[in-house]
C-alpha cells in the first residue's frame, strides 16, 4: 500500500497548503531581491514567485502540471457575472487562455442551469507557472484551477473579504465523512457540472467527498475523472488536458476505467491514508529541473 501512496503523489503532483482556508493579506510586503540569482542551487520558486508579470510570448503550456513553466498567461477578471477571485494577494490568478476560457464559460452553465449563483475560484497560477513559494506542487503550467467548495455570495466581497473570508470545511474532524451541516447535492452539483466538460482531465476532491459521491451518483460517466486526494475538503480542484497542438504540455496518464467506486476507495480511510507517517521533505525543483525552455520564460525582463 505504501507503493500505493507514493504512486498517488506523483500522479496527483498536488500537495495541500496555501488552502482556501489560510489567510491572505490585505497589504502584502513585496519580496526582497535575490542574494545571488544565478546559483544553481537555488530553488526555482524564489525565482518564479518574484516574476510579476506573464512573460509576453504566444500562450504556451511548458512541461507537466508539477514541473514546468507558462508563457503568455492571461488573467481571470477579479470580478465577473459568475465568478469572484479570492486571496487576490497571492497574485495566482494567472492561466493558459484554454482554462481562463473554461472557468468563465463552466461558471457561467453552472448559474444558467441553476446549479449555483458563481464560483468563487482560488489559486490557478503564477504569472509565469512554475513553482510556488508556498503551497501546490502542481499548478504551474496554467491548467490546473481551485474552485471553492462555497458558492458565490449574493453580492460583491470587498477586499478584506477576499483576503480573510473562509471557505467551509465540508469533511468531519476525523476524515471518514463528509460533514452533513455543510455537504449537499448543491455542492455535489457543482463538481458534476465542471466533470461533465469534455476538457476537464481529472477532479481531485477530498477521499471522504468521493466517498459521499459514491453514495449518489455512483455508476455516471462523470465520476470517472473525480479523483480522490489528501486535503481538498475545502475546495475541488480542476485539471484540464493539454490545449490542442502544445507538444511542448506533458499529458497525464488516463484515468483509470470505471467509476472510482470500488475497493481502490478503501484505502483512503485506513490508518496509513488517514494518517500518514511523515515522510523527508523533497529539495525543491531548480530551474535545471524544470525544461529547459523554463529558464528563458522566467528570466524574460
């Protein structure tokens, strides 16, 4: 089973952290300049957190969603008719245009069809993807979009609603359950609605949220890209496939035939899933880690 576990972490190459629970900040200090920017053994994401703009180029998607790079990212609007950015100041509002596209257009078919009044979307990416000072160890070709487990409010938050409102835990204490105060068939809802768009290529949720999926909708075409995964209680996260003629995107492998609901579930709600022991830090990427095309995107002035 522990081959199992390491198996999952570099499929998934999601980590939690930076959750739509944590904080942001209403007048974030701005990062000081690198001691030595050309050593080699520095961490890429010291160099790729402090780019604050997308590298002007055609949109590309470098490498894979844990090891790779973006250029020519665009922005998700702050506010629109269905959605509203979060923790604006973590500046992760960055995409390829394919998932900015697909964001608007799956909030949009979610309020049409009733489903929700708008999402409420958290990290996607950096300016320039890449790694991250704090958090994910995906996100990083622009493909990948955290959307809020809470639906939208009826009104427009300000921006220390932004930074400091949380989002709903929706799993019990100890991992096994969904919480019932908090998870309905609304939020279900919500992450039927964006599996069911033919570009979405997997949906990593909460163990116990695939759990109570099972319950009611096993056996739909959908719940085969709805993956389960370590945290994710507080939102679901999107992964969409490579844009069309990209050959510098690295593709997952497909996900495994069926609905997800079999004894390969069972294992997420042992002693070992539920509590693993902790394990050596890995040493962060580097940019000769990442493609070589990567170096090139981040150093662009």
């Amino acid at each position: 089973m522990r081959r199992m576990a390491i198996a999952l972490i570099c499929a998934a190459g999601a980590l939690t952290g930076a959750s739509a629970q944590d904080k942001g900040a209403l007048e974030p200090a701005p990062l000081p300049p690198l001691a030595n920017p050309d050593d080699p053994k520095l961490p890429a994401k010291e160099v790729f957190g402090r780019a604050m703009t997308p590298a002007e180029a055609q949109a590309r998607s470098i490498g894979f969603y844990s090891r790779g790079c973006l250029a020519g990212a665009v922005a998700l609007p702050v506010d629109g008719d269905a959605w509203q950015v979060m923790r604006l100041s973590r500046d992760r509002a960055w995409g390829h245009p394919a998932m900015i596209a697909f964001l608007e257009r799956f909030s949009r078919k979610a309020a049409h069809e009733g489903v929700w009044p708008g999402i409420l979307v958290g990290d996607i990416s950096q300016p320039r993807g890449g790694p991250m000072l704090t958090g994910h160890a995906s996100h990083q070709i622009g493909l990948d979009a955290d959307v809020w487990l809470t639906p939208m409010p009826d009104h427009r938050l300000d921006r220390a609603e932004r930074e400091e409102m949380s989002a709903v835990d929706m799993v019990r204490p100890d991992g096994l359950a969904v919480d019932p105060a908090h998870w309905s068939e609304r939020q279900a809802g919500i992450i039927k609605a964006a599996a069911e768009e033919a570009e979405v290529e997997r949906i990593f949720v909460n163990p116990a949220i695939k759990k109570a999926l099972c319950e009611t909708h096993k056996g739909e075409a959908w719940m085969n890209k709805v993956r389960p995964y370590w945290g994710h209680n507080y939102h679901f996260h999107i992964r969409i496939v490579c844009p069309a003629g990209e050959t510098a995107c690295q593709p997952q492998d497909p996900v495994p035939p069926g609905d997800g609901c079999d004894k390969s579930l069972d294992w997420w709600f042992t002693d070992e899933a539920l509590h693993p022991a902790p394990g050596k830090p890995k040493p962060p990427l580097t940019l000769s880690q990442l493609p070589p095309e990567c170096r090139q995107v981040v150093l662009q002035k």
